[in-house]
C-alpha cells in the first residue's frame, strides 16, 4: 500500500484515503496533518511564490471529521484553481464543489447512515464551517472519542453559565453572534468570541 495512503488510512476510511491520495497527488498539494486547533478543523492555503498549494487538517477529529473537513478545503483549492481568488471563500462556486466532490464519497457507502443524511441535509446549502450547522455537527461529535474530563462543546452548555477553558480562565456564555458565542472573561471584563468548537467546563 502506497505510504501515502497507510497514513491517511489512520484518520479517515481506507477506501476514501485512496481518492484523498489521488487529489494531493493530481493537485500538487501539500497536505499536513496538524495539532489540534481550537479555533478550526482545517485550512486551505493559495499558491503563494514558492509555494504551491498546502492544506492542513487536525488530527484529532474522528474519521467522519477528518474527511468531511479534507474535502471542503479541496473544494476551496478547485475554486482557487478555477477562479483566482475571485469569487468568495464560501460563495456558490465553492458550495457547487464541495458539494461535487463529496459525491464520490456517498457513493462508497463508508459514512454512518446518521452522518449521511446530516451531511446530505448540510450540502444543500453549505456553510463557512459544518460546526455552524448545529445537526452535522452534533451527529459527528457523537463518534469523537469519549474523555471524561468535563469538557464539552460551548454550543452545549447555557446561556449566562460561568465556565472555564483549558488554560484555567473563566468566562460567562453570553449570546450568539452570528456563528460564534460572545463571552466575558470573569477577571477582566473583556469581551471574547469562541468558536462551536471551542471545548469548555462548565462551573457550577
């Protein structure tokens, strides 16, 4: 088995780290598989002088995860490739990609009946993050691995609860703004946005 493949075999279905291989080889991509941030699931960079074009993915997302994230940042290098950076990052030319490259993925019949059908309802109208989209991500956190440590997604926890993050500091869950949470750090006062993804304890 290509090496390639064994290693993105270890984050995603063998049968779909196959085609992934295939694009990171037919697009001349750098493809790296990161640690773990908070702030998003993966990135897509444009060619820029030297380089050429580079995604990166985390690698603590569960396999579902991992390929749903791998395929939005291809689509975001197709559109490139396409258009130049003329259009909007996550404009109809993006949607109509990823949702043609997620096509062949269906077909494998690899993903749970539970995360094909989110991810179905989702393509219609794709968004910026699936995390935005509150019933695919739901669905995929559900094959995260379990960690009892109490941490658990913002989105979970109510408005006005106190809670802390990993580094120990401690907000309130204000509203939603847009897509991410309004918080207020406890001990100065400031105003701080956290992403869906953003994992915290709540306080009692």
């Amino acid at each position: 088995m290509d090496k390639k493949i064994q290693i993105l075999s270890q984050y995603m279905p063998e049968k779909a780290a196959m085609l992934i291989s295939e694009w990171i080889d037919k697009y001349r991509c750098e493809f790296k598989i990161t640690k773990g941030r908070e702030s998003k699931f993966g990135d897509y960079r444009a060619p820029f002088r030297n380089s050429g074009h580079r995604i990166s993915v985390n690698h603590n997302l569960n396999p579902y995860a991992f390929l749903i994230t791998t395929v939005h940042e291809f689509a975001h290098l197709l559109t490139f490739n396409q258009w130049k950076g003329k259009v909007k990052p996550h404009g109809a030319e993006w949607k109509n990609n990823f949702k043609m490259m997620m096509i062949p993925f269906f077909e494998m019949e690899i993903l749970p009946s539970d995360v094909e059908k989110a991810l179905a309802k989702y393509l219609k109208n794709p968004a910026a993050s699936s995390c935005s989209d509150q019933v695919l991500f739901g669905v995929l956190r559900n094959y995260n691995e379990k960690i009892d440590n109490g941490f658990v997604s913002i989105t979970e926890i109510t408005e006005n609860q106190i809670f802390e993050i990993k580094t120990g500091r401690k907000f309130k869950k204000l509203s939603k703004n847009r897509t991410r949470y309004k918080c207020l750090e406890i001990s100065t006062g400031r105003i701080y946005l956290f992403s869906p993804l953003a994992e915290v304890r709540a306080i009692s």
